[in-house]
C-alpha cells in the first residue's frame, strides 16, 4: 500500500464577468485593484502573488520579495506593487506607460500557505485602455478660417467622440490637400 506524501491539489477557475472594470488611456498610470479579505494581518513570508494576463506573468512576489526573473518583457520596468499595504490584504498593481495591447482581463492570485493547508484566493480585473490621451495634443483648425482654432481639442467639441472627430478631420484634410 502506497501513501501519498503530499497531497495535491487544483484549481478549477470558470470564466465570468470580472470582478472590476478599469479605464485608461495611452500613457497614463493606472492601478489595477485587488484586495484579500482576512481576518488579520498576512504573513507574506510564505505567499505568492500572481499577476498574470491570460497565461502571461505580469508581476510575480514570492515570500516577501518581488521575483521578476519571469516576468513578461512586455511589463519589465512598468509594473510594481504596493509593499507596504500587502501585510492588510492590498495587492493592487501599478501598471506604468499604458499602451492600447494592455488591454484585457487580468488576474491577481493570491496563495498562501503550504500543502494541506494552502488557501487560495482570485480576482479578475478588466482593463481598456484608449487612445484618447494622444488627442488632446492635437489643435483642430476651422478650415473656413485658417487663423482660428476652434476648439482647441477634439475634447472639446461638444457630443463627439474624440477618435471619431479626429478620424473625419484626417480624412477632411486629405481632401482639401488633393
């Protein structure tokens, strides 16, 4: 008779809505929420924290340290976590310098503990990211009048979408140039 020495276990995550929805756009910093319930302060000298992007790794901390020798290169030098808010169940990312292939589903894992024993925990983040930022840099000239900009910014045209104000402009402008 055989008896197992560990035992093993796994983790059947069903796909759903996600927990929380974020927006950015082009460039900014945004912080992605996750947050543990527990019933005190965590010892973190024995829990991993995932950050992953479908099967990509994001950010990874591992027994109280960050432990970035995996993570994707996509994220290198744009992704850091809040070390001093982790022991109260705050595991939230900063994602740095968004850009418009960030956006997605992400999940933040927590586990704690060694087999049997080990307890884990998930949260699913839906971040969008726009392209908007860019637009405000850009001065939208009155054709009519070419001494006057009205108005200074796609967002500042009442009611329009800004990528769609900026769309019709280029193509205004390539006919006045023909």
């Amino acid at each position: 008779v055989l008896l197992p020495t560990e035992q093993v276990s796994a983790l059947l995550f069903i796909p759903g809505q996600p927990d929380t929805m974020c927006r950015a756009s082009v460039g900014e910093t945004v912080i992605l929420p996750c947050n543990i319930t527990s019933s005190g302060e965590l010892d973190l000298s024995d829990s991993k924290i995932y950050w992953q992007k479908g099967s990509v790794l994001v950010h990874f901390f591992h027994n109280g340290v960050d432990s970035l020798g995996y993570q994707d290169m996509n994220y290198h030098g744009r992704t850091s976590i809040f070390l001093d808010e982790m022991k109260h169940g705050n595991f939230s990312l900063q994602l740095s310098n968004v850009r418009t292939d960030d956006t997605a589903v992400y999940t933040c894992i927590y586990k704690e503990g060694r087999a049997p024993f080990k307890k884990t925990q998930k949260s699913e983040i839906e971040l969008t990211v726009s392209a908007a930022g860019y637009l405000k840099a850009f001065s939208v000239f009155n054709l009519s009048d070419p001494g006057q900009t009205s108005p200074r910014s796609p967002g500042d045209a009442q009611g329009l979408d800004p990528l769609t104000f900026s769309f019709h402009l280029l193509v205004t402008l390539v006919v006045w140039h023909l």
